[in-house]
C-alpha cells in the first residue's frame, strides 16, 4: 500500500489494482417534448415539493402543486399564488407572489420525471 501526503494533515491510502474499482454511473436524462407531463420535485425547509407540468414550447410553465405543496409554499411566503419552471434556466422553479417584490424566491428543482405526453 501507498500513501500519499496531500496539504501536510490529510492523507489517502490507495490500494493496489486489484483493490480499485471504478463504478460508473449513467444518469440518463429523459427528454422533454412539447406536451409532455412532466413532475417535478423541489425542497425547501417545511420539506419537499411535488408538482406537474405540461411541457410547452413557450416555457415558465405553471405547475400544478400538489395540496400540501402548496401549503408548505403558502406557509413560507404567505403571497404565494403558484409556481411556474423559471424563464431562463430550467432546472429551477420560480415561486410567484400576489404583492410586488424585487426579484421572486426559487428552488432548484430536485427531480424531474417526464411521464408522458396529452391523451
């Protein structure tokens, strides 16, 4: 075995060829389609938050929260009136509030699962 001093205090030990594995993780994205369900998680601090959109060419899609989503959303910003997929970048949910503030909260979204498209 080797060891390997990095930065004085903090050491890593390294086993021989046998000992190494690499696991290899494919995180396959699935695609979103015009008129596909999407449903989407996003966390907050009351907890995680569950909606579904219909995915749209436009963008700043609403999402359709489940009830206590939205109450975990109306506890924290007693304003909140929904929350729309974010204009710019995707990956995160814009919370929208019935009074005028300078900029509107956003959570990055935690997953998002397209079950399919508009029967």
């Amino acid at each position: 075995m080797t060891t390997i001093d990095i930065l004085g205090d903090q050491e890593e030990t390294l086993g021989t060829a046998e000992d190494l594995r690499e696991e290899v993780v494919l995180d396959i994205m699935q695609q979103e389609i015009v008129g596909s369900m999407v449903k989407i998680e996003f966390e907050t601090s009351l907890g995680l938050c569950t909606g579904y959109y219909l995915s749209s060419e436009l963008g700043h899609e609403e999402i359709n929260l489940e009830e206590a989503s939205l109450e975990r959303l109306k506890r924290l910003f007693p304003a909140c009136n929904g929350a729309f997929i974010h204009p710019a970048n995707r990956d995160w949910v814009e919370i929208s509030l019935a009074e005028a503030i300078s900029g509107l909260p956003e959570y990055k979204i935690y997953s998002r699962i397209v079950t399919g498209g508009i029967v």
